[in-house]
C-alpha cells in the first residue's frame, strides 16, 4: 500500500509557516463565517461577532495552550529549569482542547457582561459554533502525524481508517481524523437545531455540545497511543476519560432542567420544532377540491 507522508509546514525562505497554526485560523475564519447567518436569525447584531473574536480568540488560545502545558509540565523543562520560550511556542502544536473551550467560556463570559447580554445566550451560538472550529484544528493534529491510535495489522493499514506514521514506521488508528468527522457532525447538528429553534429557554444548545463532544472525547480517550494520553491513569483509564464523563453528566443535567421546566411552563416547543423541515403543501386546485375552492 502506499504510504501517506505528509510535510507539516510551507517554507518561505528560512520562515516556516506550520499547517497546525493555519488549521486553528482556519477554524477561526470558518466558526466567524458561518456566525454571521445564525447571529442574523437569533436576533443579534452582526457587530458582536467581531466583539466575541477579538475575546474569545486570546483567552482560548491561552488557557488552551496553559492547560497543555501543565498536564505535561515535564515536557518543558530544560536542564531543570522551567523553558518559557518553548512554552509560548504552539506553531508546532500542543493545545488542550478543554482549555481552550474554558478560555472561550471566559471572552463569552466578559463580552456578556460588557454588553449586558445572558451568558446562557451566547453559550448557546458558542456551543453551535465550537465543533466546526474543534473539527478543523483536528486537521492540524493530521499534518503534525500526532495524537494517533495504536499500530494497526496490514489488512486494516487503509486510509481513513488508519494513517502511516513517519516516526516509527507503522500505521496507526488515525484517531485524529475520526475526531474531525464526528466534530463536524456534531457542529451540522447543533447549528441547524439551533437556527430553527424557537423556543424560549437558553442552553438547550450547551447541553446538546456537553453530550455530544463528551461522548467523543470519551470515546477516544482510550484509544489514543500512551504518549497522547494527558495526566495520569485513573482505574486503567486516562483522566480526560473520566473528565468527559464529568461533561456529559453535566449536559445530561442542564437538559433535563430544561425540558422539566419547559414542561412545568408548558413550552412545548419540541411538538413544532420539525414542521420547519417539512414541505409545504401546494394549494390544493379546484379540479381536486370539487369546486369547493372556486369563488361564490
């Protein structure tokens, strides 16, 4: 089978440019694209969109790169000492994703309070939003042959299933990928239930993100090869396991306070929510209605 080798940056001059740090613009660029139709529906301004970017933006990629750093605070140590310059560094990779959702909780957070707006609220468009960026920042991880599964046998050596990986010759369970497939399954799901939602209770959206990016999370955890496997082992199993555990309990939680208090309310908004998605009917003719419909 042919190997699939992969550079991971471009090189203008002596200046590398990694394609790790252009997946997590790009993520960036696409959750601000697709913001501006879903902003538009939900009855906010186009120019808050821009205000939560310029929050978000640095607080995620600074609690998302701090968060790495810690669960692994071995990894930059020179000669002892603690080596800022390496830490600072994420060109190459090297972002904990449950760090970098807690940063975007924080701008959503401080934006909400300046602009005097729910949080609950922009969790919700945050939580729509959030796997299409997650998906494609997984494609980072793709070029960097990083945070891959276990060495596969030959009759399963087939992409996409598994990837071949330059540093020990073996083809591994390309766990980074399928994480990229079910994130973005996952944003399809959350942005159309969100843009045709009516209802009048926030988080519905946070909930339906805890659930679904949780069971990913939980799912993957297991199978990723020992060196990606952040913190230590809990019961045979990785804490970000047990953590994701943690995340869909709490989503489980949030959705049913919802729904039981939609229900004491009698906001049942769920019984119209798909008439949204059904075709309409043509007027029916006069031929089949009998005449009935032809004026008196």
């Amino acid at each position: 089978m042919e190997q699939l080798l992969l550079h991971n940056y471009i090189e203008i001059g002596t200046f590398k440019i990694y394609y790790y740090a252009i997946c997590i613009v790009t993520g960036f660029l696409a959750c601000a694209m697709f913001a501006i139709p879903l902003f538009k529906k939900r009855g906010f301004e186009k120019d808050l969109i821009m205000d939560l970017l310029i929050a978000v933006i640095p607080c995620s990629i600074v609690l998302a790169r701090l968060w790495y750093v810690l669960m692994d605070i071995d990894e930059f140590m020179t000669d002892g000492a603690f080596d800022f310059l390496k830490a600072i560094n994420i060109r190459t990779g090297g972002m904990a994703i449950h760090g970098g959702v807690c940063g975007g909780a924080l701008g959503l957070f401080i934006v909400g309070k300046i602009k005097k707006i729910k949080f609950s609220a922009l969790g919700d468009m945050g939580a729509a939003l959030l796997p299409l960026g997650q998906g494609v920042g997984r494609l980072g991880n793709f070029f960097n042959q990083e945070v891959y599964g276990g060495v596969v046998p030959p009759d399963k050596a087939w992409f996409p299933y598994a990837t071949f990986i330059e540093a020990d010759g073996n083809y591994h369970v390309a766990l980074c990928f399928h994480e990229m497939f079910f994130n973005l399954l996952l944003f399809a799901l959350i942005y159309v239930f969100l843009f045709n939602y009516k209802g009048k209770r926030n988080a519905y959206a946070i909930s339906a993100y805890f659930i679904g990016y949780g069971a990913i999370r939980a799912a993957m955890e297991p199978q990723r090869a020992s060196q990606y496997n952040m913190g230590e082992l809990i019961l045979g199993m990785p804490t970000m396991f047990w953590l994701s555990l943690v995340v869909i309990a709490g989503g489980i939680a949030i959705l049913t306070v919802n729904i039981v208090r939609d229900v004491k309310e009698k906001n049942y908004w769920w019984k119209t929510f798909f008439d949204a998605f059904k075709k309409k009917k043509e007027p029916e003719t006069a031929e089949e209605t009998g005449g009935k419909n032809d004026e008196k």
